[in-house]
C-alpha cells in the first residue's frame, strides 16, 4: 500500500495530534489547584483509560509512515521532518505510559513495612490514622500519609487501603 | 479507610489524579477511578461500585500506644522521608487556596470539622469548638451521637449515644477529675467510661458504646460530597 505525500503527511500529524491530546489532556485537566468539572474530568478519565492503546496504535502508524517516507523518493529534508514526527508520537506513546501523580509528584511506597509501637521513631503528638480489624491495630503516621497518600495494607485478614 | 475487595476482586490501588482537591485512585486489576473520600468508582468497568468503609480514627501517637502496646506502625520509606509533611501540616495548609468554596454559615473554606455521614443524615463539627468543648452531646438525623475528646486534648472519637441494653439515650457527662483512664459517667448507671467508649467502672463492665465513623476533613471538601450537611451549633 502506498500513500500520495500529503496523504503520509495528513496521518503523520493526526498521530502527532491525538498522541498528544491523550497525553495532555487529562495533565491540563487533572492538576492541583484547578476545579474540575464533572464532564471534563470524565471525559479526561476516559482518555486516560483508552490512551496506553490508542498511543500505541497512533505510535505503529507513525513509524509506518516514516518507513514510507523514508522508502519513498521524497526529499531528505521532509524524510527527517517525518522521522521526528514519528519520534515524537513514539515518545508520547512512552509518557502516556507515566504516571506523574506517582513517578513526579508523590512516589507510592510499594512494599509498606511495619515497626512494633516502642521501635518506631514517631513523636507523642505525631496524629495518626489507626485502624483494628480481626483484633491487630495498625497505625499510619499522617505526615508519611501526607506524601503518600495510598497504603494498600492487609490487617487482621482484610485487605485494606489507608487513604490520606 | 476502605476495603480493597470488591465484588470477588482484590484491589491494589494507586494514585492516579485529583478531583477539586480531592484525590482519585486507579486500581490495577480493572483500571477503574475511585474517589477517595467516597469509595466510589467514578470510571471503568466498576464505576459505581462502593468500597467498603473500614472504621478509623485519627489519634495523636501517645494516646494510640497507651491503648495498644501490641500494634504495629508503618514505617517511613527511607528515599523520601525527608520529603514528608511537617507535624502542623494540616494546619499550614489551611492557607493553601481552593478551588471551589461553599461560604455558608460563616464557614471558612479551610476550616477544619469532623464529618458524620450516619443514620442517614450528615453533620460538620468544628474540630477546634469540640476540642474546647471536650464532651459534645447531639444528634445526626434522629439518632444521639457523642464526642468525645481524649486525655491529650487533640484526640477525638465519636459514638452513638446509646447504652446497649439501656432505653433511651442517656446523659453523659465529662469526668473533671483527673482518673487515668475514666473519661465519662453516665446519668442512667453512673457507669465510668474510657476514651475507647468502654466502662471501665460500675455495673455495666465490659459494654462499649457503638463507635461511628467520622472523617477530619476541611469544610469545602467536606461540604462538596455532602451537600446537604448540617453543622453543629449554626444549623
């Protein structure tokens, strides 16, 4: 299949265009200190569920189009445009993948570890979220719950998640 | 707090976002979003599925290992301890600004209250007039509810207002002097009470008042997923 250079062109920058709708959208929507709106908040969750396979596809697409470029009799100069085109929708297909809530702005703490309430380095007035279930009692220090945010925690026998 | 079963499924959850400073989680297994204060999936194949609650409290560390010697703490992830939250945090934050505000009856949108959403009604408490008040007698819907600040002044709890196998819904009244481990009395028995909502004193040893659940929070956020909350001593 080949396709006329506008045509390559044309796909080119639709992939460009909704690799980085995927990516920025939902970054431009969800961010602190921004009220969301119901519709658009839903509407940039939606692209968050969608966009790991949309901005593969979008990325296959592009990288087949440079290689038609490229196999074409086009000149240098768009051949290089088009492989930066598609650089570019191969590096938002990666970003989509990144979850800056957790890799920028507040790491998860992916194997929690626990410490017996006299080994502990906590102050007596540090304020804590505790909890008991099936007779354990767990604490989890606020000021650690203000930067994490999420514990995923089994205790007692039920999985829990202390939120913050 | 919130299980992460749900509907045969074990959840792992991550942070994936915010909603009018409230945050969104995403779990692993199905990709859905949930609100973090709601428990409730607002995206994904679970959208509309309810986690469910697990009672906390929030307590100031001395007061929780009196009470449990034998728990368990989590400990700090050493590569971004030094990125934690300072002692007052929730305090400084207060003058962080908001995006939505709810300016009604005098509420400050940054105002910290104690929430109950219970026996089908909600109620804001101004956390800093219940800590002066240290016994707070009143109802939520239909129902008495107490609470009840500890020994440490910062501490609070709060439970139904109602003695198991006692009719009505007694007085209780704040023990002034200084008993470690009696907080309360109450009018029917004259039963003594610890901050856990148990006697430890008179004819009803061993019963422990129903605790409810109630979430710290400020009055934007609070008010944004209980529009139709009533607040303590202004409706």
């Amino acid at each position: 299949m080949s396709f006329s250079q506008r045509t390559r062109r044309n796909i080119l920058l639709v992939c460009v265009a909704v690799s980085l709708v995927c990516v920025a959208y939902p970054i431009y929507v969800i961010r602190p200190f921004r009220a969301q709106g119901p519709r658009e908040l839903a509407v940039a969750l939606l692209v968050m569920r969608y966009r790991l396979l949309v901005t593969v596809i979008s990325a296959l697409t592009a990288i087949g189009v440079v290689v038609m470029y490229w196999r074409s009799q086009a000149k240098v100069w768009r051949k290089i445009l088009a492989t930066l085109g598609g650089a570019l929708v191969c590096v938002l297909a990666a970003l989509a993948r990144v979850n800056v809530y957790e890799s920028l702005m507040f790491h998860p703490v992916d194997h929690p570890a626990f410490a017996a309430v006299n080994e502990v380095k906590v102050d007596k007035d540090d304020k804590m979220l505790v909890v008991k279930v099936g007779g354990i009692a767990r604490a989890y220090p606020i000021r650690t719950m203000g930067y994490h945010h999420i514990v995923n925690d089994f205790v007692g026998g039920t999985a829990i998640v202390a939120t913050y | 707090m919130w299980t992460r079963d749900v509907g045969g499924l074990r959840l792992t959850f991550h942070l994936a976002g915010i909603n009018n400073q409230n945050f969104l989680m995403r779990d692993d297994e199905t990709g859905s979003f949930w609100q973090q204060i709601s428990g409730i999936a607002v995206s994904g194949p679970l959208k509309g599925s309810q986690l469910t609650l697990v009672h906390s409290d929030e307590l100031n560390f001395a007061t929780w290992k009196a009470e449990e010697p034998e728990g368990t703490v989590l400990k700090d992830t050493p590569q971004y301890a030094s990125q934690y939250e300072a002692k007052d945090w929730d305090v400084r934050m207060k003058r962080a600004p908001v995006v939505i505000q709810f300016p009604e009856h005098g509420m400050k949108s940054r105002d910290l209250i104690l929430g109950i959403r219970a026996f089908g009604a909600s109620r804001a408490f101004l956390y800093d007039q219940v800590v002066k008040e240290k016994l707070v007698k009143d109802h939520v819907g239909e129902e008495p509810v107490l609470l009840v600040v500890g020994a440490d002044d910062q501490s609070v709890r709060a439970f139904r207002g109602r003695i198991p196998g006692v009719d009505g819904s007694p007085d209780f009244y704040r023990l002034t002097a200084n008993k470690p481990g009696s907080l309360l009395m109450d009018a029917a028995t004259g039963s003594e009470w610890n901050f856990q909502g148990c006697v430890v004193s008179g004819k009803l040893q061993g019963v422990c008042l129903e605790p409810v659940a109630m979430l710290k929070d400020y009055w934007f956020d609070w008010r944004n997923y209980n529009p139709k909350t009533t607040i303590w001593g202004k409706t």
